[in-house]
C-alpha cells in the first residue's frame, strides 16, 4: 500500500480543488490529483528534468511540457516582480526545456507526469 505525504500547502491545495469544484470532485480523482502533484514536486526537487501534462488555460487544450527546476542564480536573475513565489497562488513555475524560458501552470490543470 502506497501512502501519500501531504504538507500542509498539499492539504490547502485539496480544499481548493474542492472548492472549485463546488464539492462535485470525486475523491479518488482528488487522490490522483494529489498524486500527481507530489510525483511532480518531488521529482522537481531531486533536479529530474520530467515530462508531464497539463489543460492549457487559454486554448483548454492539453500540452506536453519538459522541463525541470534551476538551481542556483538562475533563477534569481531572471526575477520580475515582487518576488513572491507563484507557488503561493498554487502555480507550478519550471523551467521549459523546449521553450527555454519559465513557465507555469496551476496544479488544478496537471493531467499526467510521465
């Protein structure tokens, strides 16, 4: 049996997918979704450069997306803004390999981390 680490922003990140949803989430799609998120976080974390998926806001169309998460002062340099982290407002920022340029999407919108 697999168990799933949840954080507290994991937990928030829940509560708002059900919101969004007006309760109508189904509970193991819930799951799912949370797994996917931590499968992605965690494989960001340890600098994989992963492929995944995700419903493109503007177009609703699903894209395929590479890309991995910098480290070092890369990232800093690049910094527009106030500096809060997008992750804040429950947007996943990486580094597209294909685009070699930031992008982000909301975590609502992962279809599949491959």
């Amino acid at each position: 049996m697999n168990a799933i680490a949840l954080t507290n922003t994991d937990i928030k990140r829940a509560a708002f997918m059900v919101a969004k949803t007006n309760g109508n989430i189904n509970p193991i799609l819930l799951g799912i979704k949370m797994e996917m998120v931590a499968e992605l976080k965690k494989r960001f974390a340890k600098g994989e450069v992963v492929t995944f998926e995700f419903v493109k806001k503007s177009t609703g169309m699903i894209r395929r997306a590479t890309g991995c998460l910098p480290r070092g002062g890369f990232i800093e340099a690049r910094i527009n803004g106030n500096g809060i982290p997008n992750e804040v407002y429950g947007n996943c920022t990486y580094w597209d390999l294909d685009r070699n340029a930031f992008r982000c999407f909301s975590y609502e919108s992962l279809v599949r981390v491959l």
